[in-house]
C-alpha cells in the first residue's frame, strides 16, 4: 500500500504540533496532498478510472475547504502551510 502508518505519522509530525495530532488543519492538508499527488499519478496512466477520479476530485474539495477554514481563522498558518507544500501563491 501507498500509505503507511508511518508515512501517516511522519506527516503529521513535521506538519502538525506531533505525531499524534491528527486532528489539525496543517497535518491533514498535508496528507490530501500526498493523496492527491498520488491519485494524479494514477489517473495519468489510467485515464478512464472514473471512480478515482470521482474520489480525487473529492479529496481536492476537502482540502480546498480546509485551507479556506486556514484563511479565514489564521492567516499566518495558512501562509506557511502553502508555503511549505509548494502549493500557490
């Protein structure tokens, strides 16, 4: 499997305050976007999975949701999340 418990840990460590705060905004941003890399990986070679397209397309919602909660409460988290992620802006 793509995702270990360890993988899991790891990203919530560095992201969120330990390893097992898997309750903060940082950690899970961190983890959709390991999941939507993959998933895009995926859908790159096989372009007619409609089901894990359904589910990427889902995943991006949550995090887009989660990064709006970010910017709406702190700006500052928000800033160094999408600064450490390489995601926009």
């Amino acid at each position: 499997m793509y995702l270990t418990s360890e993988k899991k840990q790891e990203f919530f460590s560095t992201y969120g305050k330990n390893e097992k705060d898997t309750g903060s905004s940082e950690g899970q941003i961190a983890l959709f976007t390991y999941r939507i890399n993959h998933l895009t990986g995926h859908l790159k070679q096989n372009k007619k999975d409609h089901s894990t397209r359904r589910a990427l397309i889902k995943l991006v919602g949550k995090r887009r949701r989660l990064l709006d909660y970010l910017k709406n409460t702190e700006i500052d988290r928000y800033r160094s999340i999408i600064e450490k992620l390489n995601l926009r802006k």
